[in-house]
C-alpha cells in the first residue's frame, strides 16, 4: 500500500470520534468487542463496523486467545501520521517566529519615533 493511501486510511478512521475512543481504551491494554462496545449506546455489530475501518487502517490488530479475539492497538500508523503532521508544525513555528520577529521589529521602530500624539 503506497505511503499516501496508508495515511488517507489512518485519517478518515481517525475522523470518527468513536473510533478515536476505541483507540484510545486500546491504548490501556487489549480489549474483547464486547469490553469495547461497553461504553458506547451502540450494538455489537456497529462497534464491529468501527473495528474493521480501525483494522483497515492498521490501525488494530485482531489477536486470539482461545475463543476470544481481543483487540490490539497497532502505533506504526500514527506514528507515521505523527511524522506527516511534524512536517507542517515546524512549517507553522517557522512562520510564527518570522512573524515574532516582525512583531519585535516594528515595535522597536515605535519605540525610536516616540509616543504618537
């Protein structure tokens, strides 16, 4: 899978607020559907609908522990988005300290021509 269609599957999977509340729970440790479906007033099925775009995303893995199947947070793919987004935050710093500096610039030039009357 190319790079750009692994991070178009990790963000529209991260869109949902409920998947972003299963990734977050998976993230204290792995969970069975039902443990996952608890806090939510969805069915089973729906909360397994969120699973497979979470698990198409890679963003979840499906382990087996006899007949359980509980499921696992995978990191590779956000740590991938986390990179993407880095290079625009530091894109952004650089253009508030060029702007900082704007700032400090003009009002050291108000600062030499005095008080305005």
């Amino acid at each position: 899978m190319p790079a750009s269609h692994h991070l178009d599957a990790t963000f529209a999977a991260l869109a949902d607020p409920t998947r972003r509340a299963i990734l977050a729970r998976l993230a204290l440790g792995e969970a069975s559907v039902l443990e996952l479906a608890e806090p939510f007033e969805m069915t089973q099925p729906a909360i397994s609908k969120h699973l497979k775009v979470l698990e198409r995303a890679g963003l979840v893995s499906r382990g087996r522990d006899a007949q359980r199947r509980p499921r696992k947070l995978e990191a590779q793919p956000l740590a991938e988005a986390t990179q993407w987004l880095e290079n625009y935050r530091q894109f952004w710093e650089g253009r508030f300290q060029h702007l900082d500096a704007l700032l400090d610039e003009m009002k050291s030039i108000q600062a030499r021509n005095g008080p305005k009357r």
